[in-house]
C-alpha cells in the first residue's frame, strides 16, 4: 500500500469516527444524560465492530493496526471482529448509514 493510500485510509477513518462522535456535539446537553445508556453504548460498539470488519476482511489489517488506527486496544479489535458479523461492504455504506441518522 502506498502512502498516498494510507493516508487517504487514515483520513477517511478519522472523518467516520467524527460522525459516530456527531450527536455528542449536536445534543452536549443530552449526552451526560445518556451517557450511561446501554443503546448509546451498543450502537457505538456496532460500528466499531463493522469499521473493524471491514479494515480486517476488505484491507486485511492486522488486530495491532486496527486498534491503532481506532484507538483501542488490539485485544478490543480481535474481539470486535469475532462477536460480530460485517454487514456493510465498504467504509462508505457505514458512512451513508451514519448520515442518514436513523440510528441516532
């Protein structure tokens, strides 16, 4: 992979985990209240998992580099990886999905 192409990948990634962050900055008042909710927690590990999924299956990342590129440990992206199925084919479907908002 070049250079040009990693960094892209980074961009990308960092503009997807900013929109899984979008409602904190939309409701700031709603998220100390929701802070505790298992649904907010949930929906955030899913698309952790699914960006995983798709950075180990599509790119072939190892664990070690996924955790980097998404700030969690190595241990946490194995077990992403193995607790959930990929239901999105490219980091632009979730990225589509995020936009969407349905799930916020």
């Amino acid at each position: 992979m070049t250079i040009k192409k990693h960094n892209k990948r980074k961009a990308q990634l960092t503009k997807y985990l900013t929109q899984l962050d979008e409602f904190n900055w939309h409701h700031p008042t709603q998220v100390s209240e929701m802070a505790d909710s298992q649904y907010e927690r949930d929906n955030r590990t899913y698309y952790l998992a699914q960006i995983s999924l798709i950075l180990f299956n599509n790119y072939q990342q190892s664990y070690m580099q996924i955790a980097q590129m998404l700030n969690m440990s190595s241990r946490t992206a194995r077990r992403l990886t193995i607790d959930y199925e990929q239901d999105f084919d490219s980091l632009e479907e979730i990225m589509e999905e995020l936009q969407n908002g349905e799930d916020w």
